[in-house]
C-alpha cells in the first residue's frame, strides 16, 4: 500500500504542484458573461447585463449614462460608440442598435432592414458598422451603415434566402493595402467588399464553418479560423483553387471559440496571434482543462515559418510568464472575447478576458505576482 501510494504520487506531482500555484480567486468587478471589447475616445468599453463600463488609468467604472436594456456586444468607430441591446417591453423582447456620443448620449440607430428586424451582431471596420440580421423565417443577411454619408441601415448583402443562404455575421477585418472590408460568416463564406461597399463577392470554402477573422497588423495579413481550429489565409481564398489553409491548428480535437486578438510587445511590435479555445464536446481522460487561449508565434512576415499553436507560457515569447499558473487560472474557463489595452489607453497594455460565466479577467501584477485573474 505505501508503495502503491508512493507510486501514485509521483505521477501526480505536476497536478499537485498545479494546484499549489493556483491563486485565490477574485470576486469580479464586472461579473457573468461580459460582452466584448471596444475601444471609443482612447477609452476601453465592455459591458455585462444592463450595464457598460469604461477603462482608463487602470481602472474600470460605470459610464454615467447607459442605453437601456441587456448589452449583448459593442462595437466603435472614430464617432461612435455602438451597443447591440435586448430591451424588455410589454411581454416581448425588442432588440435595438443603440449608439453614444461623449457629447449626446444615446440614441437609436434606424432606418429599412428589408424584413430583416432581428439583429444579431455588429462590427465596425474603417469607420464602417456592419451589422448581421436575422428575419422571420430565420434567414440571415448583413446590413451596414456609413458615417461619412448617413446613420441608417443599408443593405450590402443580397440572398439572405433558402436559394441563397448568408450565414450570421461574426467578424470584419479592414485591409488598408486593398482597401477591401473582408465579412466572416459562421458558414463557409467570407465577403469580400470595395472600399465603398459598391461591390461585393463571396469567397467559400466548402465543409468550412468560420468562427473568427482578425487583421495581423503585419501586411495586412488576414487570418480566419474555423470552428474545427483551423487557420485560414483569407487573402489566398480562390474560386478556382483553395490555397488559403494554412496547415496551422489548435489542434487535438479541441474547438475554436471564434476569440482573436494580436498581443504586441511593449514596443507595439505584434508577437503573437492569440486564439480562444473550447474543450472537447465529447468527454475524454485528458478533457475538461483546455479551455483558455493558444499563442502563434508572428514575425515580419506575419506568421513565423513553421510553427503552430503552443500553450501559454511554454516557450518564449509568450503573454504569460508562467505555463502552471495559467493552467490553474484562465486555462480552466471558456474565453469568449481577448483583447490588449493600446498603450495611449493603458501604458502597461493589459492583456484581458471576457469568460464565458466568470466576467472580465486581467492578465497582471497581483501580490508581487504576474498572473490572470477577475479583475477587482
């Protein structure tokens, strides 16, 4: 018995040692399931509920006025700042774009959706706001509004129909070289759109459902990700021939949350390319502790020649400094939105997190320690 327990033991000392690193849990400033990221007047957003919060000077607070109802996600462009909202009225849930002005408040966002009265996601990109709606017979198509011309809806995609089907809008990315807007759909489909959005064409991948797309900052070069973790070139879709896959892949079965962000050195050079994952669907011996995120090394090219997705923490350059403490904090919670602080906002670029059901995370100094945790 004592040699069974002596044996037991040492195979377990790195869960020990895991959990010996494991730091207190914070109880979060902004709790439950916090929406997204956004950056408005050198000022970082998020909200979670009713209520949206701003970032500065290393701290979070209320913003004094809020737009009404359950924030679901926020977007900003140089005038704006947008919030996509469920407002509860007479038994029924009305779903509104509202938008914020530092020197007006809140307002809605109207104008002719085509039947198309549900709204489910907005982005903005180059001063554009791309919206993703839903109509009746729960067909999707994308909407957008220009500042530089109006504040209402317009249509930019067409289909939207059991003939011809727009998957829901679920990312935007900008390339300034072409001056192209490139739409992620959750389907096999990324648009690609002039710089007027006067044309625009779909660029598929069959057996492909995108999760996420995000601009490297190097180039212009334009990565998308697909549920399965896959990395895309979005640039090298073709009609003719798929080129774009780019052999690179979270990996082990494990599935992309559609979380992308570029962490960049202290310098503002971008590092690394970090990718939300999901644990397995299916439960396995090794399941049920990969959640977190994944790092992809970047260089001057955009993505390093021959590597691939790594954990954080285990080589260098990484967000982290510690591989056990990020697995015994952020590596145990779903993330659903990354993003780093830009260094005119925050000069310490703070990295954080919105969990899928444990609020905003910070990655930072605690108790002389670097480490993720709920932000206090």
């Amino acid at each position: 018995m004592l040699a069974l327990a002596i044996a037991l033991g040492a195979c377990n000392e790195p869960v020990f040692y895991i959990i010996s690193v494991e730091p207190p849990i914070a109880d979060p400033l902004i709790g439950g399931s916090p929406a997204n990221f956004a950056v408005y007047n050198n000022e970082v957003y998020t909200a979670s509920g009713r209520r949206i919060y701003s970032y500065d000077a290393n701290k979070w607070k209320l913003i004094s006025s809020q737009p009404g109802g359950r924030i679901v996600t926020l977007a900003a462009t140089g005038s704006y700042l947008y919030a996509f909202c469920l407002q509860d009225s007479g038994g029924n849930t009305n779903i509104n774009l509202r938008r914020y002005s530092s020197s007006g408040g809140w307002d809605d966002v109207t104008g002719d959706t085509g039947g198309y009265n549900m709204l489910q996601s907005v982005y903005a990109a180059n001063d554009k706001v791309f919206i993703g709606a839903q109509n009746k017979d729960s067909y999707f198509i994308i909407l957008y509004i220009d500042e530089a011309l109006d504040l209402e809806f317009k249509a930019l995609t067409q289909g939207g129909t059991k003939e011809e089907p727009v998957g829901m809008l679920c990312g935007v990315a900008f390339d300034s070289l072409n001056s192209n807007y490139y739409l992620c759909t959750r389907s096999d489909t990324i648009y690609v759109a002039d710089e007027n959005l006067t044309d625009i064409q779909p660029k598929k991948i069959e057996g492909v459902n995108f999760t996420g797309i995000i601009n490297l900052e190097i180039d212009d070069f334009i990565v998308a990700i697909s549920r399965s973790g896959d990395l895309y070139n979005v640039k090298a879709i073709s009609d003719e021939k798929d080129t774009s896959d780019l052999k690179i892949s979270i990996g082990n079965n494990r599935h992309s949350t559609g979380a992308l962000a570029v962490w960049h050195e202290a310098d503002g050079t971008p590092r690394l390319l970090l990718a939300g994952r999901q644990d397995r669907l299916d439960y396995t011996v090794d399941s049920g502790y990969t959640y977190g995120y994944m790092e992809l090394e970047l260089d001057s090219a955009g993505i390093k020649a021959d590597m691939d997705f790594i954990e954080p923490g285990k080589a260098s350059p990484s967000s982290v400094a510690d591989y056990e403490r990020y697995v015994s904090t952020l590596g145990k919670y779903p993330v659903n939105h990354i993003f780093q602080a830009p260094a005119q906002t925050d000069p310490n670029m703070t990295l954080f997190a919105s969990t899928q059901k444990n609020g905003v995370w910070s990655y930072k100094e605690r108790n002389g320690i670097p480490q993720w945790n709920a932000e206090e």
